[in-house]
C-alpha cells in the first residue's frame, strides 16, 4: 500500500504518519518522487490502518499499488522525442 502526503505537508505531518504506522506495527519506506512523498507499507497490518490513514492531516490519497520503479525514469507515461542518428561508410 502507498500513502501519499499532500504536496504542502508539513514535517510535523509527515512525522506524525510515519508514527502511527510504526506504532501500529507497520514497516515503511519514505521516498520522495518528483513533487511528490510517498510512503510505502509492507505487512498485513497496513489494510487494517488504511482508513485511519486516510483521515490524517497531509495525506492526499490511499494506493493498493503502485508501479514497481520511479516514472522519472523509466515509464510508458512519459514520451521523450525519438532520436535519430546518422550512419555513415
């Protein structure tokens, strides 16, 4: 499950989610992707958190998954210009 905070969350709200998971029980991961926070939760106490989390202060919305690498570098999301290259003999 992925938590992401609202873009203006404030430390002491990222603080205060990362202390409710953990002390429920729950194992995290912090990362910072583009503009975005992202909290990952691995464990099964994470769907049984998840509609108190979703109430909190700086959190924006609730994920069941997420694509398994940053979309900064590799995605079908984003296009990038094709480049072209001369050969020459």
């Amino acid at each position: 499950m992925i938590v992401v905070l609202d873009r203006d969350c404030s430390l002491k709200e990222k603080a205060g989610v990362v202390r409710y998971i953990e002390s429920h029980g729950g194992r995290l991961l912090v990362s910072e992707i583009g503009d975005e926070t992202h909290i990952g939760l691995i464990g099964s106490e994470a769907q049984a958190i998840a509609g108190d989390l979703a109430t909190m202060p700086g959190v924006a919305e609730i994920r069941d998954a997420a694509a398994p690498y940053p979309r900064s570098l590799v995605s079908t999301t984003r296009s990038h210009p094709k480049s072209k290259l001369a050969i020459s003999r």
